[in-house]
C-alpha cells in the first residue's frame, strides 16, 4: 500500500485512533494518584516535588497522629522591628527562639503573633549590632503562640503552652505537644497527651491543658522540663467564653522527656523509660502547695539549682496576678526528689515587685554558691501605665541574700519586659524584650558579663569548655550548670558571702532561719579548685541521682569513673604486690649468696669460719662432726625454734655439701626442721617468689 493511500484511510481506521481512549484514562489516573503517593510515609516528607515543598511535619507515635501538611514553608525573616514574650532554647551554642510577638514597623498593635523560629550561634563572637542569627522555616503545624516555653533535652525541643493571637482574635486548638528533633530538623505532633499519676499528683489519665504565661524549665541532664503555674482563659483553651473570668493556677506540671526514666511517676515505677510520647504528671499537692499561703500566679520566673535535695531544687520568683504580686523576699522553693513546696525567706534590699522578668543561674568554679540573675520586668500597677524595669538584681544561693548590681555609667539597654535570657560562656544573651509604646525599632540583641557586672558590645566566645558549658571542674559531673564555663564570682557577691572568685564561700546556709526542707537538711555540691597560686578551694561534693539519660552528660552514676577507679585500683594492688615480692626475692638472693659464699670459705677450710646455716641431726642430739668439734645446743627464745649450731673452735671442720653442691637454706632452723629444705639446693628465682611468695618468706625469716 502506497503513502497516499494510507493517508486517505478514515481517522476511525487509524491504529492510533484507538489509543486515544487509553491514553486519556493513563492521564486522569497519573493526575490523581500523584497527590496520593507524595502523601506515603515512604517518600521524604521534607522533600520538595514538582507539586511544593513539604512543611517537615512528621506523624508521631501517640495517640491521635498528625498527618502531614503540604503547605509551603517560608525562611523566618529576621529583619524586624521588635520582638518579644518567645518561647527559647540553648543546646550545644545554640540558642533556638521560636513564635512570639514581632513588628515590622514602630508602632504596630495588630498581627504581632508569629511562628517565627531562628536561631542564635553562640560558638563564635559577634556583636550586638549585627548578632549571628539565621533563619529557619517557618514550620506549617505548630501554632504562633506566645508566652509558652521551649523544653529541650540534648536532641529535641518542646513546645508546651502559651497563647494565641488576640488582635485578630485566634481560637485555640486542643492542646498538642511538638516536638522539634534538632539534627534531621522535622516537627513532630504528639496528640491527646494525657497525665499519670505519680507523687503528689492528681489522678493520671487526665488531658492535658495548654496554659499560658506561667514558668518554665528545662534540666535536659535529669530528663525531664517544667512548666509551673500560669493562666487559663479564652485564648489558650478550646471552647472557654471570652465572658468567663482568666483562672490562675498554681500547679506544676512535669514533663519526662521520651527515653528517660523518672521513679516519681507509676507507669515508671521498676526502672521503666516513657516511651516516644514522653510521660506527664501534674503535681498539686506538694507539701504547701494547696494552702492559702501559696497563691495562684503567673509570669514568674523558674530556676535550677543543683544541690541541696538529691536532685536538685526549683526556685520561683517573682509573677503574680492582675492586682497581685508574688513577694519577693520570700521564695518559694520545690524539692525534686520528693515533689514538695517549701518557703524560703531571703535577706538584704528586696527587689520591686514585677512579672516577666528573665533569669539565669551561673556557677561558682567550685559550686559553693548558684548565683542567680534577674533583669528587667515590669510594674502593672496602675492597670494600664506599666512600668517596665531595667535594672540587674542577683540572689545568691545557698545565702538567699539579695543584692542590686550597680549600673552606674554604664550603656544600660533600654528598660523591657517579655526578654529571653540564655547563659553561655558565662554572658548572659538577652533576645528581645516589650520597650514600651514610645521606642522605635531595635536591634534587641545585648550581652552582660556576669562575671563583670557590666553591659558589653559584643559576645565574646571562649575556646574550651564541653558542649554543656560547664565548669571545667564541674565536667565529669552531669548536674554541673550549664554555661557557666568561663564565669567567677563577682567581687560585688564575694563582699556578702565570702570567698574569692573561684567560689569558698563562707555562708554556706540561708541568712534567715530555714527549718525544714532540703535547705534545712541539704547542702550544696562543691568541687576541687585550685586558685593560681595552687591552694585548694573546697574539696569534691556528692551529686544528684537522677533519671535515666541516654545522652552524654546524662544524670545517674559516672559508669566510665567507676570502671576506672576499679582498675587504677586493681593496677594498685598488682603494683604493691610485685613490690613486696621484689623485695622478698632481694632478699632471698641476698641469703643465698652469702650462704654459698660462706660454705665455699667453709670447705676451702677458711679458718674461725662459722656457719649458722649447717643442718642439724635428725634425732636432736648433739654429735660430734670431726676432731676438736662439738655442736652444742644454744636456746634463746622460745622451744627448740631459737635453737643454734655453733662450732666451737678454729679446728672446726664444716660436713661436706649435700648433694648439688649448695648448702641447705634456713641458718635459724630448729633442730627439727632439718628434712625441710626450702631452697631444694636451687638458685630462687623471682617468677618462684611470685608463685609461693609465702615460702620465699619463709626462708628470709627463718635467717
């Protein structure tokens, strides 16, 4: 058939024409199942497709699983106005904020919520003008809240808590718990979270309830983060009536990270570990807890300090309510170990009363003070003309004494409220912070040295230090603060507890009375410094038990420390040991020598030659040995043991050698003890005294 006549067949006669069906319905199949498979576990959720890019929002293990979501994620932008009341973690010099308030023009009321989420290195130097920050995607499934906290363990963040939008008004969502894992950079949704019940605890299988504006704390080293008191109302839960009155709590809510083991919690109880979605507990009734005399508050502060109780204890300070405020020259103070409330009154010139200041709590070099640093914060009365603070105030623990830094003729930042405070290489980072109506835009970036008493320009990273910042003499143990690397004790501190720069304070118990609780029966952990001129500070403390870490710096015993010390031990012993067979085996071949030199003198007929060495008979009895000779039986001592053999005149004549031509060992021998020959006519050898060091010993005492 030629060209012309197969292109003059009809369409409908075409092989091609019968495809077309087909083709059509490959097409509307590929279309739809495209989404689909881009939706599969199997396929990287952070990937980016010809469809978008995936928002990192990974399915959790727990109840009630996220699903991913396909919305874009856009780069934090970290050129703003101000910022404000975010949620901050540092782990391993790195400072993570997330969410909060920002603007991006002065004076700007509206839109101010963000999920935000950057980060701040601290492993290098900067300056304030121009910190190194970096910005990280905006992740699609955790909400934009604010006045939340960020919990943090060596590996992961958590977000808990928090408020959401007012201008535009947002409604909450039922709480859930994201997880940020650091190294692969993935969100994870942990839904329907629910409480167990543990010491002095409410009832477990509880849900639990996103609060706002309370305190929190992270001790990544036992596991677990807190969250204490805060506020319930229309803008953190689900449902709640903008016409019904805010509730303020004064619980202590618990979080024991995944992995980690907490005897405190009955579904931990033998040793067990909590499993991927972590475990909670809500602590409402620790000791003072439920009284009157221990008020509902929020917009406190949070503080660890080691020591004291076995695993360390938590201060509250400062926050309050509308028309309320916690006292400041007295804190309240939570056991770990046993979940209870104490009162702890402190001396010196007390701080005004305030809510939301920001905190952080440094080391001395050998533990014997926790100085903790408060700044900023602000008056709400009169309602509606806050006053926002600027001022440095530090408490230093054991001693509870209170003491303002003197700011005079320094570049002291403009005064704020709602800043997040870190501590690294002993400067505390401020991030942020509310200035007020009247400022215009800032950087909001600042540095204190703590060790100084002074604002500075910049940050200056220091080389050393472990990737917990510790003190160098506090890096074997896991409850050693975190940051302190590089920090001393400020003269300022020294002039109210005693000591020096490296710590030896001399107030080693609170200034006002203290009858009960861990500061009544504890004490702080201290650790050997030596000063420059090598004197010895203080000497080594015990150190808290703690959960189960898997990390490194994780709490519980030091495993690689006592395997260690078992064998410098064992090296010790074995050491001792060939020392005192050295010694034997010396002196054995000391005696053996001799003994052959004086037996050789002795068959060579050396004159007046004596031989205290020359066996006895077998029977005991004195006989003669040759002419002129007589042995006779000299006691000195007690029993036959002190018995000698002495010759008796120049004409002795020494018996001839036994066989093997070596005299027979043992000169203080009894006269009964001849058959017993310890030398076996045999040169001692030091692999001989090793094996029978006891006969070896027999012989240099029987000289």
């Amino acid at each position: 058939m030629s060209c012309d006549s197969d292109l003059s067949q009809p369409l409908s006669q075409s092989p091609f024409y019968a495809m077309y069906p087909r083709l059509s319905l490959l097409t509307i199949l590929a279309v739809l199942t495209l989404p689909l498979l881009y939706e599969m576990s199997w396929i990287d959720m952070a990937s980016i497709g010809i469809i978008g890019a995936k928002a990192g929002v990974i399915k959790a293990s727990g109840d009630g699983a996220a699903t991913g979501r396909l919305l874009k994620r856009v780069d934090t932008d970290t050129d703003v106005c101000n910022r404000w009341a975010g949620q901050s973690a540092l782990v391993n010099g790195t400072i993570y904020y997330y969410g909060g308030h920002s603007t991006t023009e002065s004076g700007q009321m509206n839109d101010t919520w963000s999920n935000d989420f950057f980060t701040i290195d601290l492993t290098e130097s900067w300056d304030i003008s121009s910190p190194t920050i970096k910005g990280l995607p905006r992740p699609s499934g955790p909400p934009a809240v604010a006045n939340g906290f960020l919990w943090h363990s060596y590996d992961s963040l958590y977000l808990y808590g928090g408020i959401v939008s007012d201008k535009p008004i947002a409604i909450p969502e039922p709480y859930t718990l994201w997880e940020y894992q650091i190294k692969p950079g993935n969100w994870i949704e942990h839904s329907n979270p629910k409480t167990s019940q543990g010491n002095n605890s409410q009832p477990g299988n509880q849900p639990v309830q996103q609060t706002g504006e309370g305190a929190g704390v992270s001790i990544p080293e036992l596991g677990r983060g807190f969250y204490f008191a805060g506020h319930l109302d229309a803008y953190t839960t689900p449902g709640w009536s903008n016409q019904t009155p805010r509730i303020y709590l004064k619980s202590l809510l618990e979080y024991t990270y995944p992995g980690q083991s907490h005897d405190g919690v009955e579904s931990l109880a033998g040793g067990k570990t909590a499993g991927s979605d972590g475990v909670w507990r809500n602590v409402t009734q620790g000791g003072i807890q439920d009284q009157n005399k221990f008020p509902s508050r929020a917009d406190g502060v949070l503080v660890h300090v080691p020591g004291f109780g076995a695993q360390g204890i938590l201060l509250s300070i400062a926050g309050g309510q509308e028309k309320s405020f916690s006292q400041m020259n007295v804190i309240d103070v939570y056991d770990i170990a046993t979940s209870t409330w104490y009162k702890q009154s402190t001396s010196g010139p007390t701080p005004k009363i305030r809510v939301n200041p920001c905190a952080v709590a440094a080391s001395a070099p050998d533990g014997s003070s926790t100085n903790i640093y408060m700044y900023g914060g602000q008056n709400l009365i009169p309602y509606g003309q806050q006053t926002q603070y600027d001022d440095m105030w530090v408490l230093t623990v054991p001693s509870f004494t209170w003491l303002e830094v003197d700011m005079e003729g320094q570049s002291v930042p403009p005064a704020r409220v709602g800043a997040s405070c870190s501590i690294w290489d002993g400067q505390m980072v401020v991030v942020g912070g509310y200035t007020g109506p009247d400022l215009s835009c800032e950087t909001g970036f600042y540095v204190f040295s703590l060790k100084d008493l002074k604002w500075q320009n910049n940050f200056n990273a220091l080389s050393g230090g472990n990737f917990q910042n510790q003190q160098s003499s506090q890096e074997k143990d896991p409850a050693g603060l975190s940051g302190s690397y590089g920090y001393e004790v400020p003269g300022a501190v020294q002039s109210v507890i005693g000591g020096n720069s490296l710590g030896g304070a001399t107030i080693t118990a609170p200034a006002q009375t203290v009858t009960e609780g861990p500061l009544a029966t504890g004490k702080a952990i201290t650790y050997t410094v030596t000063d420059s001129n090598g004197a010895i500070s203080t000497q080594t403390g015990t150190s808290f038990s703690g959960g189960n870490n898997n990390n490194n710096g994780g709490g519980g015993p030091n495993i690689g420390a006592i395997v260690a010390g078992v064998v410098a031990g064992c090296f010790a012993v074995l050491a001792a040991y060939l020392g005192f067979c050295a010694w034997v085996y010396r002196r054995q071949l000391a005696l053996y020598k001799n003994h052959v030199a004086m037996a050789q003198r002795a068959a060579a007929g050396a004159p007046h030659e004596k031989s205290s060495f020359l066996p006895s008979s077998t029977n005991g009895s004195s006989q003669p040995t040759g002419k002129g000779t007589s042995i006779t039986d000299q006691s000195s001592g007690i029993g036959a043991a002190s018995t000698r053999l002495t010759a008796t005149n120049s004409n002795d004549v020494v018996p001839p050698l036994p066989a093997g031509g070596l005299p027979p060992a043992g000169g203080n021998s009894s006269v009964n003890s001849s058959n017993d020959d310890l030398l076996v006519g045999q040169e001692p050898s030091f692999v001989g005294v090793l094996l029978n060091p006891r006969r070896s010993l027999r012989v240099i005492n029987r000289d």
